[in-house]
C-alpha cells in the first residue's frame, strides 16, 4: 500500500501500489490528487494528519478552481460574473430611452460596467488557477517539468483518435511547494501510410 496526504486537506490516503502515477479523489474534502510512486505519511497517519498539508511535496494535485477559492474570492467572482450580463443588459435597455443626453450616459456606464465586471474577473480567475495549493499566493506557479506518460487509440464514431496524457510537475515561486498534475490531449489520429517494397 502506497500512503501519502492529501495536498489540501493534509488526510492520509492509502491506495495499491498499482495506482502508482494515477489520479485519485480524497474523499474528505474531493480534490484530486496523483498517487505518488512511494510513500510519504507515516504508517497510522496520525503524524500525517497532525502536521496538515506538506509544504514541499513531490506528487501533490493543484485544488480545483473553485474549491481552492475563500468565501470572499467566491463571492466577488460572483459579483462580478453577474455584473457582465448586468451591464450588457442595461447597455441593450438604454436605447429604449428617450433621445437625450441620459440615454448615451446610460448606455456607456452599462458598458463600462460590463467591461471593468469582465476585466476583473478574469483577473481572479487568472491569479486563482496560477495560485500555489499550499500558501495559496496567486501568480506563483510555474512549470517545472513536463512528463510523456502514454498515447492511447480508440474510434469515436468510426473516426480513429489518439489520447496522449502527461504529468506536469509545478513550483511555486514563492514557499518552494511542488505538486503534480496528470492532463490529456485528443486529437485524430491520422492514418499511417503503407510503404511499397522495392522491386529488384
């Protein structure tokens, strides 16, 4: 058995060591995380459980965009994400005004609106995915290394398509916290051409 915590909510999990490499799903607070190939917590895990999250690990999941947010992050992303539907909403009403002066002001300041609700989301959810999952400081990720883990081919509706999937290991600039994270590219698979033997 494989033991190691999870990178967010510091439980032990225990997993065979077949899923070695493999994305599991902790099931306190349901992040994924990748399996790594040794152990890392303690046999009983009360040390582990303890100490909380690691700082500096080597198979750790980034948390999902969401889940990793606070209460506050949530609620002006939501704000804001309300705010560009708002904004065009209100822009679209205000050529309904009369045509004077207040309908132009009304018009502009909804798109204003919109624009700065959009800018400053992005802006959250830019710094949130970049952030590190252990000291939680936005725009501190970076790539590490990029690992080949396989190809796999399969046919969706008689048309041939190849999965690759990699694991990224990133670093945050700022606490030294690394972690890994499994993804997968799909894309058709071309077919192989056949190569004519030379006669004579």
């Amino acid at each position: 058995m494989i033991h190691f915590r999870c990178p967010l909510c510091g439980k032990t999990l225990k997993v065979a060591e077949g899923r070695a490499g493999r994305p599991v799903t902790c099931p306190q607070c349901k992040e994924r995380s990748v399996v790594p190939a040794e152990s890392h917590a303690s046999e009983d895990g009360a040390d582990a459980a303890a100490s909380g999250p690691p700082r500096h690990g080597d198979s750790d999941d980034a948390p999902g965009l969401f889940s990793g947010m606070s209460t506050r992050v949530r609620w002006a992303a939501g704000v804001l994400a309300a705010g560009i539907p708002l904004g065009l909403l209100l822009a679209a009403l205000a050529q309904f005004l009369p045509d004077g002066g207040i309908g132009k002001v009304s018009g502009h300041l909804a798109m204003t609106l919109a624009a700065i609700s959009f800018l400053l989301l992005s802006v959250i959810l830019y710094g949130q995915g970049t952030s590190c999952p252990s000291c939680r400081k936005w725009w501190a990720r970076g790539e590490v290394s990029k690992e080949y883990l396989g190809r796999e081919t399969f046919e969706k509706n008689g048309v041939p398509f190849a999965k690759s999937s990699y694991c990224s290991t990133y670093g945050s600039e700022s606490c030294g916290h690394r972690w890994a994270v499994t993804g997968t590219e799909e894309m058709k698979s071309l077919p192989q051409k056949r190569t004519r033997p030379r006669l004579g």
